[in-house]
C-alpha cells in the first residue's frame, strides 16, 4: 500500500493523506445504489485487506430530517443492505442545518469512519456542501463559536473598515445590526425587513450586498452575522481567503453520475407518480400538522395557516410540500387543482435537476480542475480525480456503465493503481468534463457574480428587481424585460410586475449557467 502515497511532500501538508470517496449528481441517476454497491464490495474483500468496508455519509440537505422517507427519496432500510448511514434522519423537521454545521458533522464522521479503518462514501445532491466539505478554506464558519471552548472565547476589536463603516450607520441600521433576528424574513410575508436587512448589508458592506438578491434573505442575514460574529466585513475574509491556495481535505475520489436530460425528465416524473402512489400526501399532511402545532420554524395559527407559509425553512424546502398546498387546504379540493400540483411538482423536480447539473459544471468542476493542475504541475498526478459515469440507462446498461468502472477505478484509487483518464469513459464524459476554466478564488467569484437593478423592470424602488449581471444580456433579451420596455410608461404598472419578470427568467427552459 506504500504506492498510495505517490503525492509530493508539500501536497501531502495540506491534505489528509486517508481517502474520501464522493458521489454527486442529479436526482434519479442511481447516486445512493453506486455508494451501497462501493460499500458492500470493500466489506467483502476480507480481513487481508487494508480497509476494513465503508460507511455512508448523507450529502443530501432534504434526507438529514427524521422521517418523511418518501418526500425526501431516502433508500428503504431493506435495501441498504446493512451498510451504515451517518448523518441522515439525525435532524427534527422543524430545525435549521446550515452548510458550515453540516461540514463540521461531516468532517466529525469521515475522521470517525477512517479510525475504524474503513472507507467514507459521500452521497449526496446537495454539491455546495460536497464543494466545501472537499475544498476547506472557501466558507466562512458560522460555527467558530461553536468549537472554541468558554474560557476562550473572546470578542475581538472590530476591523477599522468595519469600525468605520458602523460609525457611518444611521441609528435605524445600527440598532438592526446590534439586534440582528434569529431567522431570516421570508421576502414574501416581510418584504420591509428583508429590504432592511439588505440596506444594511449594503451600507456594511456594499461588495458583498452586490452578490445577493434582496429577496434572499436568508444569504444576506447570514453575511450580516459573519460580520457581527468574526467583527470584520465579509468581503475582508473573502479577500483573505483569496490568498490561500485550496488544497483538498483528502485524497478524494469523485463520481459525477449524469443522465441525458432527455431520458432523466421522464423517468423523474415517474418518480414523482411513484412517491404519490407509495403516499406521499400523507406526509405532506404530516408536516402541515407539525408546522400548525407549533414544532416547525413556520409555526402558525391554523386560521393563518394559507396565507403563513414559509418554504424556505428546513424540510419544508423539500419539492412537492409547497405545490400541494393549495390543494390540501382546500375545503373541497377538485381533481383539476389536483392535476396542477403534479405537474407543478414534475417542473420543480425538472428544474431542481437542472440546477444540480449546473452547480457542478459551474462550480465543482472548475474547483477540482483547479486543484488537479496545481497538482499536476507539483506531482504528476490528480489530487481529486473525477470521473462522469454514464447513468442515462438504467438496468443492464447501468451496472456495466457506472456499477463495473466504478468498482474498478475504486480498486485502482485505493490501491495506488494508475487511473484512467476521466474523458476517455464515454463521449458523455468527454462533453461534459470540457468546461471553460472559471474564477475559483473567492474574491473573483464575487466579482464575477455581482447582481445589478434594472431600472426598466423595477415598478417599485423600494423592491428593485435585481438581475446576475452574467445574466445582464440574457435578462435584457427576455419577455418579461422587452414587455415592459414596451408598455405604456403612462399606464401605472402592477406591483407584482418585478415578480413576473424574474418568473419568466427563471423558467424551466431558461439558459443553463
């Protein structure tokens, strides 16, 4: 087993030298059948062998919560086939699990799984914990409190663009910053503090106000407590940040599992008539009941119940909770409205999927490319190869296109055997591993993600629509924009308007990013 250890001095400094399998990709491409079929097949290889099997780790932000198997496609029992799951049903419905308390859990389990001398498996769909969990030092922690223990804990100065940007604050945005809420706004029940808080973020710390979307409430409010807790601005940490080379965690191996969206689009939406069909429903009533009774983070009266709703929160995130609503809370739900909650879950797992896709092109993969140059140029060698498996077909042609070289290039990756060349697997793999290179460094993201007002779709201006400026030119070319270019500027425009816009933007068919 000394060949497993073929990376340079300097590379091995910064990463655990103990391996880290990961598997990623959309939903309904067989992610948490490949991890069993890893797992059972390292527990088979007997006493000799340097790893004693393989446990999973649930990658997936929906399948942390306990229970609602069927609303959340956890595998059944029975077909885990006893390999162990970590960190999945180990959270309330009602609570909140933020990226940074799920990598420190995570990290917490692939330490505790390579003491055992066993192999840890991430699974999951949820890549911007994937990211983060593989690649350290590109998330700023809101769980530093958390570890440190109480005699050391401190509250230190704050920085002087900090000081001077508090100093320059109006009492209103002071007083907010001082009192910030423990839970974030839902933008269409509270606009007036959501709005808030982005101003305030906004006279904090304007580089960072610019990436998020006022609406996204929930991402402004956490900047705005990584402020308030570290006593710097957000912007200063990332530029920090940016200095470091991001070495890998571990020594990683990722499988990219992808199907044509073609053949994936029909089969998801069999998967949502299966998930009705195996009863659904009923765990959606169930989670109405939890949140009613006052147990969830929306919590309301059941008087309140159809105009409170927040489903930005926890498991209430989960597709197909929120596209049932109407029809459960009818008094005398018709098989039409019935019909249309399908088809609006079918769009939004669609959609879901394509989302996923995106993030790992966008995202993952220029990391890892970034990653395996430095250490090509270093050692020869990958740091964190990653490999597309081709699950467009299941059956027969699933097991010899992503079970068999799975198995295989698992084999080689433990051993120290030379791996393949990731395009070289299939022409799908070829294709979608060919991405142009993208900023990876945190300040450049930033940057490149900035989000600018258009002045022609805003109808309110204290409700500007905000649009991705690399989006700019695709938004300007839209309906919704080149309608309300168009209108009368007399006639007085909907309020609602600015919501319509980013609807149509944002459509299903809409351009990948």
């Amino acid at each position: 087993m000394t060949s497993i250890l073929k990376t340079s001095l300097a590379t091995l400094r910064n990463m655990s030298s103990k391996p880290l399998i990961v598997i990623c990709g959309t939903t309904g491409v067989g992610k948490s059948k490949l991890g069993i079929e890893l797992a059972l097949a390292l527990s088979a290889k007997g006493e000799n062998y340097p790893y004693r099997g393989a446990r999973i780790i649930n990658a997936d932000s929906m399948q942390v919560y306990m229970g609602m198997d069927i609303i959340t496609n956890k595998v059944p029992l029975e077909e885990r086939f006893g390999v162990e799951h970590l960190l999945m049903d180990y959270k309330k419905p009602g609570e909140q699990l933020t990226g940074p308390e799920w990598i420190k859990d995570a990290i917490n389990a692939v330490e505790e799984t390579h003491s055992r001398g066993q192999v840890p498996i991430v699974v999951g769909g949820t890549s911007y914990w994937i990211q983060h969990l593989i690649f350290p030092e590109r998330m700023a922690s809101l769980c530093k409190s958390a570890e440190e223990s109480p005699g050391d804990k401190q509250t230190p100065l704050p920085s002087e663009p900090l000081s001077n940007a508090l100093a320059a604050l109006p009492p209103e945005l002071l007083s907010l910053f001082d009192d910030l809420p423990e839970q974030a706004p839902t933008a269409d029940l509270d606009p007036q503090l959501s709005l808030r808080l982005h101003k305030l973020l906004a006279a904090v710390d304007p580089l960072v106000s610019q990436r998020w979307h006022w609406r996204d409430s929930r991402k402004v409010l956490t900047n705005l407590r990584i402020i308030q807790e570290n006593r710097r601005l957000a912007s200063e940490i990332i530029e920090e940040q940016s200095r470091l080379t991001s070495k890998p965690r571990y020594r990683t191996l990722c499988f990219w599992l992808y199907a044509q969206p073609e053949v994936l689009k029909p089969r998801l939406d069999e998967r949502v008539d299966q998930m009705i069909a195996q009863g659904l429903l009923d765990e959606i009533k169930t989670l109405r009941a939890i949140a009613t009774a006052g147990v969830g983070p929306e919590s309301q009266s059941p008087a309140n119940e159809s105009q409170q709703m927040d489903y930005t929160l926890g498991i209430y995130q989960s597709i197909g909770y929120k596209e049932f609503h109407e029809y459960l809370s009818a008094p005398e739900p018709s098989e039409a409205v019935f019909r249309l909650a399908v088809e609006q879950m079918k769009l939004g797992t669609r959609r879901y999927a394509k989302r996923q896709v995106a993030w790992i092109r966008n995202k993952l993969l220029p990391a890892v490319n970034a990653a395996n140059a430095e250490s090509q140029a270093e050692c020869g060698q990958s740091i964190v190869p990653m490999y597309l498996l081709d699950a467009t077909e299941l059956g027969e042609a699933w097991k010899t296109g992503v079970l068999d070289i799975g198995n295989a290039i698992t084999k080689a990756f433990l051993e120290g055997d030379p791996l393949p060349d990731p395009s070289t697997l299939s022409q799908t793999a070829s294709e979608m591993l060919a991405v142009r290179d993208r900023p990876t460094d945190p300040m450049a993201v930033l940057s490149a993600n900035r989000r600018m007002i258009c002045p022609v779709c805003t109808t309110d201006p204290d409700q500007p629509v905000m649009v991705d400026g690399v989006k700019w030119e695709m938004h300007e070319r839209s309906r919704g924009h080149r309608r309300m270019t168009g209108r009368d500027k007399r006639l007085p425009r909907s309020p609602s308007a600015y919501k319509e816009v980013e609807a149509a933007f944002n459509s299903e068919d809409g351009p990948d990013t």
